[in-house]
C-alpha cells in the first residue's frame, strides 16, 4: 500500500503505484487528465505524489515509447505546412510538459540517435533548456555557466526598439537605439522571438588590444568617427504630467502662464517658452529649471475671507518644470482630460544621447564595460585593407573570464560580414569554428582571425598581431548623463538642516563612519570638525540651568524660558543635528543639560 | 650612570646592561644614549589614535578573510573552526565556542612516545552508553536493563566496577543489580509516569565512566620529536591534575576557561595567540601590536569582556558615545534614571555636537598667560 499526496496533502492509498503512476501519465497523453498534472512514485518513502498546483516550472518534453519517439517526420511536415500546431501534438500526447519531480524519473535523450529502448522523452530541442534571454546567446555552449548567466542579464538591459509605436505612448523613463540591427550571429530563438521586430543592439568591429591604458579593467574603447557616423545613439524619453485638480469649495489649478504675483514666482525667464495656454510648444529646447507646463494652485490653508476671492494674489505657483541636471527637446504635447473629468497635459522631453565616456555596454556574453575613452578615427590603430575598428576591447578581459563565446563570435561575425550571410550561433547546435575557419582563410583571412595592424598616431606597424572580428555590441540603459552629479553647495533638510540625500534632490556626498574613521585615524582632527559643520548653528545657553535659552534679535537681548533675564547666557556653536536630539530628549521627558566651561 | 637604563622598560634595561658588560664607562654610557633614543622613536606619540589604527589595520585585511571554515579532513588532524567566524568567536568573548580544543603536552618519558595510546585513551570520556548495547525500558516492571559490551569495555579499557560505580553517583532511586551480561536498574518508588523512566534513560545514556569530562576525541599526534595529545573539548584543571601531562606548556583554545584556571594574563596572551594564529593561517600581514591592543581592551577589567554592546562598548564612559553604538534608548534611559553627566571627553561624543576631537591636532591647546 502507498500513499498518494495531491499537492501535498492525503488523499489515499493504492496497491500499485507503479501502475497507478503509469496509467495516469497514459490518462493524462490522452486528455482524460489535465497537461499540467503531473505525477511521480517514491521508492524511498513508498508514496505517490500528485502536482497540479500553479506556479510550477514545466517544461515540454517529446514522448519516446519503445526507444521512438512519438514525433514522425510526417508531423514536422504538418508543422511546417501549419495543418497542425503545438497544441495539437499536446493534445495527442506526443509532447508532454514535465516538472521537476516527475523529471527526476524520466530517462532524457539529448537528440534522437541516442534513443535507447530505456528512454522515456526526447529533449524538443536542446535550446529549450534554456530560458529565452540565454537562448539568445551566440555559441552559449562554449562558455562557463555564470558568463551565460551574466550575458542573459545584460541584454534585458539594453536599448532598442522596446515597441514600434513609442512615439504615440507616455511611457515613464524609455530609452530608443537609432538604427538598430540584426545580429549577424544569431540562434534559433532570434527567429522564434520575432527579434527582427525589436532588435536590440548594432554589429561593430572589435579589435582585442589594450589601448594607452584606457581600456583597463574592463573599460571600451570607441572610435569617435563611428560615434559621429550614428553608433549607438539613442533617444531617452521621459514625460512630464500635470492635472488641473478640483478642490472643495469650487477651486480649481489653473493650466496658466502664472501671474507675477503668485506666490512663488519664479524668473520671467524661466516662464519664457511657455505659449499663451501655458504649455511649452513641441521641439522647444529645455535647460534646468525651465517650465514646462505653468500652473497655479489656491492657496492650501484658507485662512481669511480675502483668499476666496479669485485674486491671483493669494494663488500659488505649482508648475512642472525641468529636474536638476536635465535637459533635453519638447517631443510631444498631450491635452486630455482624465478620468475625474480633470484637464490633463502630459508633455513628453526627448533627449539625444551620443556616447560619451562612462556609458555602459556590452557584447552578449557578460564582457560588460564602460567607455574610457573616445579616440578620433585618425588616431585608431586601422588594418592592412584600412578597417579601422570601432571598438577596442581589452585582452585582459578574456582569460579569466573564459567567455570562448566572444571570442568565437567575433570570428563568426567576420565571416558573416564578409559573406554577408548570418551565421547561427544556436547553442549545442552551432556552425563548426573549423568551417569558419576554412571560410576565413578562403577569403584571403588567417584563419584564426588575426590582422597585422598599424599605430593610427605614428603608422608604425604593431609587431603583435590584432584579433579583429564583427560583434553585436549592445548598448545599456545606464548613461553617465542619468547618474553624474556633484555638489558644493545645495538644499538642506528642514528637520535636521544637514545636506539633502541623492541626486534627484541635488544631495551631498556623504562622508560616512568609516570615512571619519581616517580622518581620526590621522588625527586631523580640525579638518573633521569642518567637514562635519555643513549643519553648525550658534545657540545661546542658559549657564543657570543648561537649556537652550532664546535670543530675542530685535532687542537684542537673551533670555531663559526659565530663569529668567538675569542669568548668564552664554553662545555654543555646535551642530543642530545636537540641538535637535537634546529637543527629542525633552519629549521623550529625559531633560538634558548643557554645562559650560571655558575652553582656555 | 642608571639614568637611561631606568627609562627603559625592564626587560629592555636587563638585555642592555647585559650587552654593556665590559665596556668603557663612555661607550657603554653612548650605547645606552641611543638606545633610549631607539626606544622613544618607537613609542606612540600623544594624541596617536592607536584605538582606530588598531581597528583598520585588523579590519581593513579582515575583508578578504575567507568566510569559510576550512575543515582538516580525514584522520590526522581535527576539525577546527579557522578564518573569520573564528575571529568573531574571540573577539565577541562567546564563552561557549563551536570547536573547544586542547593540545596537551607530555612530561618526558611519555613525550617520547611511552605508553601513548593508553595515556591518550585514559584522557578521552567514556560515557555509559560508549560502552553498552542497549538500553531497554520495561513499562511493567518499572525498570531499565542495561546491556554492557564486554568487547569495547575492553577496547576502552572500562571494567564493569567503573561502570557500577557511575551509575551508583548519577542514578539516585534506582537500585541496582548485577544480570547476565548486563545491569539492571529498578526504580524504587512507584512511579506512575513512563516518562519519567525515559527522560532518566537518556540522562544515563550520558554518564561519565571514564577519563576526562568533556573530552570527546582525542588524537595523540608527532609534532618533530615529541608525542602530543590533540584533544576536542577542553577541561584544563583536570587535565593538569594527571602526572603525566606538562602543565607548563599544555594549552586550551578556550579563552574563558584560561582565563578561570590560569588568570587573566594568561587569557590575553591566549587571545593574542588565537587571533594571531588565525590572521596568519589567512595570509594577512597584521602587527601583533594590533592584536595585543585589543587583547588588553578586553581583559583590563579583570576579566574576559567581548567586544559587543554587552561587553566592551556597555564599559564606555560617555552616554552619548554608548547610545551611538546599537541599542541607544537603553542607554539613554539608564543615563537619565540615575541623572549621568557625559565629559564629552571622548571623539565620538565631540563629533556628534561638531567639536574638535581630543586627538591629534585636536588634542593640543594654547595656554596664554594674561597679563593683570
């Protein structure tokens, strides 16, 4: 007697399980029982496990009887001829969708001249092992796990064609890659993923050579004539909203060139591009702290009688206006309403990115670098027949991380390019390196890819020889122009009066503990002192009783709240993040006091 | 003519005076001039702030420490807890580290390798059920029969008197009989309650009939030309008990429990050497000065303290330098109850309120004389 467990729990007992478990996988080919039930038998603990749950990966599998597989070549013609379709061969029971567990007590064949008569599946194809990112890497087989791994992450990060109808949508932070391309080497799932509608990177030449030094530790380099001929420009889109809101008692945003006397006013200059409804016009170019959409609000507490009136003097000023550090060009005026009835104005800012040093790319095999530097074409070191490369890949980059993928598709694209033809690059299923080589060396190539090439600065021949090769290179969606910011001086907290966090609000850079460590550590101890003050402020203290005392301007005279006037009052500076938890204290009831003693 | 010397710390003045002997009274007076002069260039200056230099100089290679534990497979060596966590283990002053550990040496005969295995073996605990194959429970008769191995008890050199004498110690209301091949315990009162009979059979299980409490393995080893006993678990007063054992050179790696047989300055030494021992099996380059410094810090107090909110850090003078370090309503609350006053005499405390620091430059301050 086992135990049968559906989805874990105890359902009952049957005498058989073996049997059991067969005869429910023959149910379940034959539709009686559902495609994603699926069963095993445990010798170990004699039991019988049922899953149907969701959330389970599955995975389709072909099903061999009798060491053949179900699938004939009259189905693949019916395939072909699409008079059936994957559903129908489910519906057979041809193919089959394994999980895990029942996995664990299947025998898999890899491709069908290994079929023996012990064989229980097929593997569809030995791609589907892999999931769709992984299976768009060229020559995946030949690398370590962990590379495929990285080189799948890279590519969902890289810029495109993410939809073709991106000009009419207000997506939120999209990047578009001018003039895509195909990949040169490409696998099975370009073509199966419809890659040729959204591709995602452009084929360029790499040289594998180390260049002054500015391509160490996994830095590019670009060659500044491709760069100018269009490689890997994009466009970034981000749009800006504001809605005209009702509040209670009939007031309403006004959508509006603002009125010098709100409140809050900013420069006339900066209201500048607004046309006379209070909208920018399309292809205007912004800068900092430009307007986009003017827009005044009533003022938030109404306090007398004379704010209800409509006087634009009590309004105040709530336009969207550029973000620190942003730029760029009016792409597209949107005027709608909501679904509140409310005025909507969404106004989309395009903005052209060339590269520039600091920008991300990639090959597809997780060989990710930033550009280091931008060399102009005369000074690239070129070829005998003059290709000149249009990026500069470091040598050190290769061994250890043992990505024979690139340097194969390098090879690989060379060949394609030259023959323009694609090459595929399918995992398990390649075109042979030999036969690239052949190619290679019958078009008048060494045959393992290398060039004789010379220094573009002074002509003199290199006495190495060059690996050059065509790549797909992938631009990613993290540009310096996103991410670069500094500050000296800038806004502040208004509880803690220290320096504001991050870029979006124009923030400090932070000098942490450990950072104060070495400034101890050196015994520097004034220089601490200075860099920690961005939050000093001078306090009168009552020398009676310790508590922070009040310093009337006006009269210029200091008193305690508690002692009084006729008290010593004496003035500390320190630091108002100090002056703020000594106020904490006296809320949480503990009453600190400041004692005062001459320094001297 | 002792004016340097006295300068000097002793074991230095000895060393040099030695060297002296036989000098002209110039020379020997020059030599000593400029080895008191050798000696202030290598003392700290006032205001070095040796604390933190300590904690980067051991911190800063502590992050390419391998985090894992490197396991000696196999016979010759023991299962010792290295690298990282082992560090943490000292330096958190955990009284109860994950592999105890002893290296016990052998006065001479025995270090010669006499009668090893038999001295090892009468170090290693045998508890009861080392020795015996069952342990049987019967409900009606309200006993427990025990059935002893006759083979490992002589393995384990155990004779059944020992075994006797144990159970007598440790199973009070029982009584005992000798049966064929084994022992019989018959529990004295009525007892209504099974369970009670089995939570006593494993406490039986683990009576101690031989050897040393809390030694679990032992493994005698051949450290160049003398016989060495590796043991797990520790127990150093009873192992200096035994006669053949060198107590002056026998080592526990348990801190506390150097520290409660042989004295704190024992415990620190053995600190210095743990850690010591763990930063050079990594590879790392750390003064021991380092070391030594924190070595100090934790036991100035007379006692092992770990470098933790509960241990070190709860010794600090400063409420504010206290409440900056993990669980600071505590401290502030504690402070307020007994009305505590803060110096702020310390670096953390001057840099919350933006003060100049007492250390390095901060240290120093100009003393002016006002004319009246």
């Amino acid at each position: 007697m086992s135990e049968v467990f559906l989805n874990g729990k105890f359902v009952g007992n049957v005498d058989e399980p073996r049997l059991f478990v067969e005869r429910a996988k023959e149910e379940r080919r034959r539709g009686a029982l559902g495609h994603h039930v699926n069963l095993s038998y445990y010798e170990k603990t004699d039991t019988v496990e049922i899953e149907s749950m969701r959330g389970r990966a599955l995975r389709p599998l072909i099903v061999v009887k009798n060491g053949q597989p179900l699938l004939t070549e009259r189905h693949v013609r019916q395939l072909e001829r699409e008079e059936i379709s994957w559903s129908d061969l489910i519906d057979q029971g041809i193919i089959e969708y394994i999980d895990a567990n029942e996995e664990e007590h299947c025998f898999v064949a890899f491709y069908d001249h290994e079929l023996t008569a012990e064989h229980t599946h097929l593997e569809v194809a030995p791609l589907a092992m892999l999931g769709l990112a992984s299976g768009l890497v060229p020559y995946a087989n030949y690398n370590q796990s962990t590379r495929l791994n990285a080189g799948s992450k890279n590519q969902k990060q890289s810029l495109g064609l993410y939809v073709s109808n991106y000009a009419l949508r207000m997506d939120m932070d999209v990047n578009v890659l001018h003039e895509p391309q195909l990949p040169v080497v490409q696998t099975s799932l370009h073509a199966i993923s419809d890659y040729q509608k959204h591709p995602a990177g452009q084929n360029v030449v790499v040289a594998i050579m180390s260049f002054k030094g500015y391509n160490m530790e996994d830095a590019i380099i670009l060659n500044k004539g491709s760069i100018d001929r269009g490689l890997s420009r994009s466009s970034y889109f981000r749009p800006s909203v504001a809605e005209e809101l009702r509040y209670p008692g009939g007031l309403v945003d006004g959508i509006c060139i603002p009125d010098k006397d709100v409140k809050g006013y900013k420069s006339e200059r900066d209201y500048r591009l607004l046309e006379d409804d209070g909208i920018i016009s399309p292809e205007a170019s912004i800068g900092e702290g430009d307007v986009i959409i003017g827009k005044t609000s009533p003022p938030r507490f109404l306090s007398n009688l004379d704010e209800y009136s409509l006087d634009s003097s009590t309004r105040r000023e709530s336009s969207v206006s550029v973000k620190h550090g942003e730029r760029g060009i009016i792409d597209f005026v949107l005027i709608t309403e909501n679904e509140e009835g409310n005025k909507l104005v969404q106004v989309r800012v395009r903005d052209e990115r060339i590269p520039e040093i600091g920008d991300k790319f990639t090959s597809r095999h997780g060989q990710k670098g930033v550009v280091g530097l931008i060399v102009p074409e005369g000074d690239m070191p070129f070829s005998e027949s003059g290709i000149v490369p249009d990026i500069l890949f470091s040598p050190h980059g290769i061994p250890s991380r043992m990505t024979i993928s690139h340097l194969i598709e390098m090879v690989a694209g060379k060949v394609g390019a030259l023959h323009g033809r694609f090459i595929d690059g399918t995992a398990f299923d390649v075109e042979p390196e030999e036969k690239l080589r052949k190619e290679l060396l019958a078009m008048g190539f060494r045959e393992n890819g290398v060039e004789t090439m010379y220094n573009g600065e002074t002509g003199e021949q290199y006495q190495a020889k060059i690996f050059m090769g065509n790549m797909y290179y992938l631009k990613l969606k993290h540009m310096v122009a996103n991410k670069l910011h500094s500050r000296a001086r800038g806004p502040i907290q208004l509880l803690t009066r220290q320096p504001t966090e991050g870029r979006a609000k124009e923030g400090g850079l932070r000098l942490g503990e450990m950072e104060k460590d070495t400034f101890i550590a050196h015994g520097a101890s004034l220089l601490l002192k200075e860099r920690f003050d961005s939050d000093k402020t001078i306090l009168p203290v009552c020398e009676g009783c310790g508590t922070i005392a009040i310093h009337d301007e006006y009269k210029n005279k200091s008193y305690c709240p508690l002692c009084g006037d006729n008290v010593e009052i004496s003035f500390v500076e320190m630091s108002y993040a100090f002056k703020l938890i000594l106020d904490e204290l006296k809320a949480l009831c503990v009453y600190p006091k400041l004692f005062l003693k001459s320094k001297y | 003519m002792a004016q340097e010397t006295k300068l000097l710390p002793p074991k230095l003045a000895g060393e040099v005076l030695e060297l002296v002997k036989g000098f002209s009274e110039s020379k020997a007076k020059k030599v000593k001039e400029i080895v008191l002069q050798e000696y202030s260039h290598a003392q700290v200056e006032p205001g070095e702030c040796v604390g933190i230099i300590s904690a980067e100089s051991i911190g800063e290679p502590g992050t390419q420490m391998t985090l894992n534990t490197f396991h000696f497979a196999g016979v010759a060596e023991m299962n010792v807890t290295m690298g990282l966590p082992r560090i943490i283990e000292i330096l958190d002053g955990r009284s109860d580290i994950s592999t105890p550990m002893m290296e016990i040496f052998l006065k001479n005969p025995y270090s010669k390798g006499k009668d090893i295995k038999e001295i090892a073996l009468s170090i290693k605990e045998t508890k009861l059920n080392e020795i015996s194959d069952s342990f049987h429970i019967d409900i009606a008769d309200k006993s427990i029969a025990i059935a002893l191995n006759q083979e490992k008890m002589s393995e384990l050199k155990v004779t059944q008197t020992m075994a006797i004498n144990a159970l007598k110690n440790g199973a009070k209301g029982y009584t005992l009989s000798q049966v064929k091949n084994g022992l019989l315990l018959k529990k004295k009162e009525k007892e209504e309650n099974i369970n009670v009979l089995y939570v006593d059979k494993e406490k039986f299980k683990q009576l101690h009939v031989s050897g040393v409490k809390g030694i679990s393995q032992v493994l005698p080893v051949k450290r160049g030309e003398e016989y060495v006993i590796i043991t797990s678990g520790t127990n150093l007063k009873d192992v200096f008990e035994m006669d053949f054992v060198d107590e002056t050179r026998t080592m526990s790696n348990d801190v506390f429990e150097i520290a409660e047989v042989l004295g704190i300055e024992a415990a620190r030494q053995a600190i210095i050497n743990e850690v010591f021992k763990v930063i050079e099996s990594q590879g790392l380059n750390v003064d021991i000065r380092h070391i030594m410094l924190v070595a100090d810090t934790m036991c100035n107090l007379g006692l092992v303290k770990g470098i933790t909110r509960y241990g070190v850090v709860s010794e600090k003078a400063s409420v504010l330098a206290r409440a900056s370090f993990e669980t600071p309503i505590r401290h502030i609350i504690n402070a307020a109850l007994i009305g505590e006053e803060d110096k702020l005499d310390s670096v953390v405390e001057n840099v919350m309120i933006n003060q100049p620091t007492p250390i390095g430059t901060g240290l120093p301050s100009l003393v002016v004389k006002v004319k009246e």
